[in-house]
C-alpha cells in the first residue's frame, strides 16, 4: 500500500511538470501571462502538487525517507517520454541510456530495504 501511494505521488508529481509546461506554452502562445486559460492550468498544477504533497506526507509517516525517496527518481524517467509523446520533444540515445541507469539505480535502492 505505501508503494503504490508513493508511486502515485510520482505521477502526480510528473502530472504537475507536465501541465507546468503546458501552462508555460499557454503563456508564450497568448504573449501574457494574464491568459485565462493558462492559468486555470497553472492553478491545476498546483492544487495537484499541494495533493501529492499531502499524499508524500503520508507516505513518510508509514516509511523511512531513505527508504522511500529513491522511488522520487522515477520522475526523471517517467516525464522524458511523457514529453517526447505529447510535446514531440526527441532526446538522444545516451540520454535515454542515461534514463535506464536511473531505473536500475531505483530498482537497487528500493529493493535493498523492506519498506
């Protein structure tokens, strides 16, 4: 159960990067950033971080944050090919090499301790 709220908050927290880039090509598209609609999307974005910060604050009281953090880094993995699907941003072989070292690095992290 801690795991599967962590890892919620994981995507939520990626959730939020995602919509604060959206929120930021709103901005630059409408020249202003008193655009509505940019910031109705800027304002989801953080009631979504404000939400994954009080579901991380649950987490840390079932676990140790030394225990649980590395779970935090599967954000780098998980916004990269979000982006390349709905931004169309491409990235380089190595980086995504670079992206498999970090999922093995977690997997190692997370692995070695009982959460």
């Amino acid at each position: 159960m801690i795991i599967f709220i962590a890892l919620l908050c994981v995507l939520g927290i990626a959730s939020g990067q995602l919509l604060f880039k959206l929120s930021a090509r709103g901005f630059q598209k409408a020249g202003s950033y008193y655009d509505l609609h940019s910031l109705f999307i800027l304002f989801c974005a953080f009631v979504l971080y404000g939400i994954t910060t009080l579901g991380w604050v649950w987490v840390l009281q079932k676990a140790d944050l030394g225990r649980i953090y590395p779970l935090m880094a599967l954000a780098f993995i998980i916004v990269p090919i979000l982006c390349y699907f709905i931004f169309g941003e491409s990235f380089s072989k190595q980086y995504f090499l670079g992206v498999f070292f970090i999922f093995i690095g977690v997997i190692m992290a997370v692995g070695s301790k009982k959460l």
